[in-house]
C-alpha cells in the first residue's frame, strides 16, 4: 500500500495569503450561515487559504484542523495598518501620496469598488499603482489608467495590505463625518443667515432632521469601520506552522 504526504503550508500572518485567494474563499461562503454552516465555512477556508485541494481535506487528522483553524484565527485578528509601497511580481506599488489630489474619476471608483469584495481587486488598482519616483519616503506613481489586466494583478497583492487599506479609508470617513458634524454643529449656532437653513427650508428639511441623518452617517461609517472582515474561526492553541499529512 502507498503512501502518499501532503505538506501543507499554512499561513502565520495575512502578509502570507493573496485578495484573489480570500475572494475565492468569500465567493464559496456566499450566503451561507455562520452557525448552521460553520463546518462548510471552515472547510472552504483551509482549502483556499492553505491552497489545498479539497479532496485532501477529509483526510486531515481532526487535531490537526483545529491546529489550522488556530493559526488561521490568529492571523484574521491581526491589527491592519496603512501600508503606503510594497513590491508585487518584483514591481513597486506605491499607495495614492495626496488623496486631495484624487481626480473624480478616481474617487468614483475606489467608492463604487471599495464595498463589494468580489471587486476589491478594481479598488486597489485605483489605489495602488507602480512608483515612477522616490526619493527617500517621498514618490510618485503612475496615472490612473483603469484595465482589467492589471486589476486582475491586484489579486495576487497580499491580503493585509489589502485589510489596512480598506480599514483606513473607513477611518477616514469616519474622521471626516464627525468633523461635518463639530463644524456644522458650530457654524448654526452663530450662523443665523446660513445658506443651508435656507435650503434645507426649500426642501422641507428642517436642520435637527439634517443634523439627525449626518450622526446616522457618521454612526454607519464607525460600523464599517469595526466591520469583521471573515467568520469567526474556533480558536485552539498551537504555534505550529506546517502539517504533513499521510493519505493511503
């Protein structure tokens, strides 16, 4: 009887797993319930992540999937910070420098992608884009020139740039929305002649029904913001990294 080892390699950190492999991941659990469905889920997380085929799954000892699972946990609870340059297929991507500076076109796109992760990649081909330029923490990049192909690039970058990027922009507009608040807040206490009491009151729209739907906003960006981006994963203690496993 032969036997035959399967190594699988299973990632420490999101710095080690790609977009597309995440998408692929969330494109199987699509409508699946986190309870009722959680083996299913599981299933589909080990096999894209660790990039496994799915015939080999059933073969894994029990012990060793909750080793996997652990590891998996641990590195979806990571913190996400912003990384501005990184290398993808030997090319140096650099984050946008001035966001100030993003053209309508830009800013349309990254809003229209940013929200639905089966077009993340769209996103950060707006965000992200070869450097032209450095000069010490100073750069440049390339214009923005939209292309399926090099969108489709952007699923081989890695998961945690992508998580940092995504909870950044979702910082921001949370920072941005309280700051519309303070300030409108201020300026209609002292402002009796404001423009915008005049054409809210055109509109029917009274300014504590204004003031209302700007926290409601700035209250749905917070959510977003502390949004989990995967299903919650049991947690089992081990810090091992790598399974070998035997198959008759």
């Amino acid at each position: 009887m032969i036997k035959e080892k399967v190594k699988i390699v299973v990632p420490s950190s999101l710095k080690e797993v790609t977009l597309g492999q995440y998408q692929d991941y969330l494109k199987d659990i699509k409508d699946k319930d986190q309870e009722k469905d959680a083996e299913y889920i599981n299933r589909k997380l080990v096999q894209h992540v660790c990039n496994i085929n799915e015939k080999y799954i059933d073969k894994i000892p029990f012990k060793d999937v909750s080793k996997l699972l652990s590891i998996l946990n641990h590195a979806f609870n990571e913190k996400y910070d912003l990384v501005k340059r990184f290398k993808l297929l030997d090319v140096e991507m650099g984050f946008i420098p001035k966001l100030d500076d993003m053209s309508l076109g830009e800013y349309v796109d990254v809003e229209n992608f940013l929200g639905d992760w089966q077009n993340m990649h769209k996103a950060m081909a707006v965000l992200y884009r070869p450097v032209n330029f450095k000069k010490k923490e100073r750069y440049t990049i390339s214009d923005y020139s939209p292309s399926d192909e090099i969108s489709h690039l952007m699923k081989e970058m890695p998961l945690n740039i992508v998580m940092g990027s995504v909870v950044f922009f979702y910082r921001l507009g949370m920072e941005l929305s309280k700051a519309t608040l303070t300030y409108i807040r201020k300026t209609l206490k002292t402002d009796t002649t404001l423009d915008l009491k005049v054409a809210l009151d055109k509109n029917g729209v009274g300014i504590n029904q204004y003031m209302l739907w700007l926290e409601e906003m700035s209250e749905s960006l917070t959510k977003l913001q502390n949004y989990k981006f995967t299903n919650a994963l049991p947690s089992y203690p081990s810090k091992s990294k790598k399974t070998t496993l035997k198959q008759k």
